[in-house]
C-alpha cells in the first residue's frame, strides 16, 4: 500500500538500462513502498514517462540561448555520468512539463512502461531543450541518470512474513 511520508531516506540506486528501470518500477508497483519526496509515485511515473516520450517527439520548450550555447556545454558530460543531484526546480516557464497533483498509478504506470518501450523501438531524435542534438546513447544515458534521482524517492517498505 503506497503512502507518502516525510524524510530523508532515499534508495540509492544506479541503472545501466531501461530494462533495469522497469524492473524496479514494475517491482515497487507490484509490492509496498513510501514515497520519500514532494511527488507521489504516480507523478514521479508520469514524470519519467513524459521525459522518455519528449526525447522522441520534442520538448515543449528550449532554454533561453545563454543556457543552450554557454551553460549547457559545460554541464553535459557530468549530467550525463554522474547521478543527478536533488532538487533542481524548473522554471515556471517549463511548469506544463510537471506532474499532476491528481496523477494516477493507473494512468502513470501504463504511460511510463509504453514510454520505454517505444524509446527501445524508435531512434530518439528530439533537440534537447537545453543540450540541444544529442546521439542515441547520451539520451540513453540522460534517461537511466533522471531515473535513478526521481526512483531515489520511492522506497520499498517489508510486508508480512519478510525480515529487515
């Protein structure tokens, strides 16, 4: 039974693939877990869902030319090696791009596992909005890093008969 409760005590976790990712998401659906975060399960899926499906279809926005030309260049390879740091807010101007409050497993969950599938199916060829052209294996690569942050928050808790 999902819940919602506030502390600090995020998963770590680190993907190779998006076979990896779902198979933690199908995991965590199919059992008991808290949310550690702002966002509810479903939304942080939706979340994941809607980034997979922009990378092939296009973003509905672009950073502002400065980010794109000096900032972005600079921060690329570390964004795309490295686990994603907590707490980047996007920018009002983007906030179509977030979650629902009323987000649910039943449409997230669907959303999501279609998601990585026709990201395994189809060439992602979408501009990033703020690296601009990237080749299969660095959105690849942006994928399974945005994953692990936002999966960080979701927790799988014992149900009966297991130990801790």
């Amino acid at each position: 039974m999902p819940t919602t409760v506030e502390q600090t005590q995020r998963r770590s976790i680190e993907f190779t693939t998006l076979d990896e990712v779902r198979a933690d998401i199908e995991a965590l659906a199919a059992g008991s877990y808290v949310t550690v975060g702002n966002w509810s399960f479903a939304q942080i899926l939706d979340h994941l869902g809607s980034s997979l499906i922009a990378s092939i279809d296009g973003f509905p926005f672009k950073a502002s030319w400065f980010v794109r030309w000096f900032v972005a260049p600079m921060i690329k390879n570390s964004i795309l090696t490295n686990q994603m740091k907590p707490g980047f807010k996007l920018p009002k101007k983007f906030s179509s791009y977030l979650p629902s409050e009323e987000c649910t497993m039943d449409e997230a969950l669907p959303k999501v596992l279609a998601a990585i599938k026709r990201f395994d199916d189809e060439i992602p060829v979408a501009d990033h909005p703020f690296f601009g052209k990237m080749a299969s294996e660095e959105w690849m690569n942006l994928h399974v890093r945005h994953a692990e942050l936002h999966m960080s928050f979701v927790v799988p808790t014992a149900t009966a008969g297991e130990q801790n």
